[in-house]
C-alpha cells in the first residue's frame, strides 16, 4: 500500500533535533527523504540515530565543490530542502534560497531555527530551553512554588519546531504544485511555540489562566492536578465538566463529604480539598486507583514512563510503540485507517553514499522515482 507521501522528495541538510525530527516524520508518511550528513562527525549525533529513522544517509562535505554540487544535483528533482543552520550559513556555502530557485523554481526551502531569520537573538546560541523559557511556553509548565520545567525537547523542538516546519513545507508543496512557484519557510521555535499558546491565552477571558503562576486553573484546582500514590508513582485527575467531577466524587467515596459538597469552583475551598485528595492517593499505589478509575468518566490517567506505556493494553491495541531491534520508539502517526504505518528501519549515517552517487553518476537522478 502507498503511503500518503509517497510521491513526496525531500532533502535533508544533516542537523539535530527538530529538522531531522521533520525529515523522519516526512519519512515516517512514505516521503523518500535523503539526508546529507557531515563525515567523520566522531560517531552518533547526541541525539541519538532514531531520527534518521526512513531516510537513506549520504556523506557529503558542503564546503567543497563536490558536495555543493552534488546538493544542487539533488535540489533539481527536489520538493523539499531542510536545513538548521544560522541564519546566513546556507548562503555562505553557495547553497540558499536564491541558488537552489535557480535551479528549481518550485523547491520549498524550509529553514528550521530556534530564534528565527532575523531579530536581536537570530545569530546567537540556544537549546529547546532557551526558546520555551522566552516564548512564554515554559511559564506555566510547573506549580508556582516549583521551578519552571518543561518536558525535554518536546515542548519546543518537536512542539514548537519540527511540527510546524512540516506544516509550513506541505503548505508550500500544495502552492508549488498549483503555481510552480516554491517559497521559503521560516520556521522558528520561539513562533510555534508561542503559537501554541493561543488555547491558554483564549483561557484568559473566562479566568481559568491567570497572569501569575498560582493563579490558573492547572496550578490551583484540586480536581486538574497530579497526585502521588503509595508506591512513589503518579496519577492525574482532571474532571472539569461538574458530571465527571461527580462521578470522581462518587467513586472516590466523597459524595456527601462535607467538604466537597459545596460549588466545585469555590476557590476558598481548594486547599483543604487538594489536602484531602492528596491524603487519599496516599493511601494505596498507582495500580489501585488504575482499578478503580480507568475506564471511567472521572478523567483519570496514570502517569506513565515511555517504557510503562508500551505495555498499557490501550497504547498496546493501537500499536503506539513498538521495540524493533530493542530500540524503544513511538509508530508513525497520524494514522490513515485503522493501523499506524509500519516502522521504517534505521540506518547508520553515510550508508547510502555509493548507491546514491552511483546512480547520479549513470544518470540517474538519486530519487526512487
């Protein structure tokens, strides 16, 4: 069966993080993606090789005449190019917007930055942390007596990153393949991630999201937060709607307790709430309140390690993770129909550095088709 972006090609300009987090999303929907890498760069990137997971890898040195060439040789039959450089860097090499249009009109250029192309910070350093932390994703990510903490790499990379990167590229595939015409798009963590907030901020006007940490709905109400269990691990409760928090009263044995028979948005009354609900966790490990609460409408989860949810029977029946080779990796999603795709294997950086400089060399183009 084909997959829904089969027809799709697209260049990679080896990088880390949320580039290749695209490319191997690109991939993972049947894209046929080759990705340049840098040789001898002393082993794994440290992100590991599980995003070039789909991708044929060739070795290419940019700053020679022989990999310029070979990239604009690729960019001719290309969709799409990724790069995660500086602002500037690609231009440098010969390589930009400017040099690959020339060569392909309808190419869409994606550039993947934390900062952006322009701006004050455009040229300096930074991680996932440093965009999260200024772009106000990062704010609200912990109770207002913990330090901020967002989850690692997620919130911004992948968040704020890679998924609108993507949604950038199809966009400009679509205008390409309508007009001939390729664009380039910027695409900078700090936009998507403060893009991201606009749900919170929509929250503003009907009070559940405050202007300082203790005074939101995640960060003070007792029936939206998480809670420790006997044995050391976590759960979640988060019944807003007043029938789900009465049936988590209900199964919790608290209906009728003075204490939460009053309006469940009365905020006096969650301390002592948040007390009670805490005490109570307390009393029995994660598996007991998985028992009684799963399932339910009370808006119940546990919290769960990546290695825990592979073997939850819900994640299990959809096929959400997999172990191929003992490697611990999320399936291909969305899905289209009623199975995730399968998982394309990994290969190690450079391995199709000869048959794809072969094939350029008999004429060929260096796509599968």
């Amino acid at each position: 069966m084909e997959k829904v972006l089969h027809t799709l090609r697209v260049l990679e300009i080896g990088g880390l993080g949320p580039g290749p987090f695209c490319a191997m999303h690109l991939a993972d929907l049947g894209a046929d993606v080759i990705s340049l890498v840098r040789p001898g760069n002393g082993g794994l990137p440290i992100t590991g090789d599980l995003l070039n997971r789909g991708k044929r890898s060739v070795f290419a040195d940019l700053k020679s005449p022989e990999g310029r060439a070979l990239v604009l040789q690729l960019v001719a039959q290309a969709d799409i190019l990724i790069e995660g450089m500086r602002p500037g860097s690609m231009e440098r090499l010969g390589l930009g917007p400017q040099e690959c249009h020339a060569v392909n009109p309808a190419l869409v250029y994606g550039r993947m930055t934390g900062w952006g192309q322009h701006g004050p910070l455009a040229h300096t350093a930074g991680h996932d942390a440093n965009y999260t932390a200024l772009s106000g994703a990062m704010w609200g990510c912990s109770p207002a007596d913990a330090r901020p903490v967002a989850p690692v790499g997620v919130l911004g990379d992948i968040g704020g990153g890679a998924l609108y990167l993507m949604t950038g590229l199809l966009a400009g595939v679509l205008q390409a393949r309508a007009s001939g015409q390729g664009t380039v798009v910027d695409a900078a963590i700090v936009d998507g991630a403060a893009h991201m907030l606009n749900l919170m901020l929509s929250m503003r006007s009907t009070g559940l999201v405050g202007d300082t940490r203790s005074t939101s709905l995640h960060t003070m109400a007792p029936f939206y937060d998480t809670y420790v269990c006997a044995d050391g691990e976590h759960i979640v409760i988060g019944p807003i709607e007043p029938q789900f928090y009465q049936l988590l009263l209900q199964r919790l044995g608290l209906e009728g307790d003075p204490d939460f028979t009053g309006d469940q948005w009365d905020r006096r009354a969650w301390p002592q709430r948040r007390a009670r609900l805490a005490a109570l966790f307390l009393q029995h490990p994660q598996a007991h309140w998985q028992a009684l609460l799963e399932g339910t409408d009370a808006c119940f989860s546990a919290v769960l390690s990546p290695k825990a949810a592979l073997h939850h029977p819900h994640l299990q029946a959809r096929g959400v993770y997999a172990e191929p080779q003992g490697t611990l990796q999320a399936s291909p999603a969305p899905r289209f129909g009623a199975a995730p795709y399968p998982i394309n294997p990994t290969h190690p950086a450079g391995a199709h550095t000869e048959a794809v400089l072969q094939d350029l060399a008999q004429g060929g183009r260096g796509w599968r088709a």
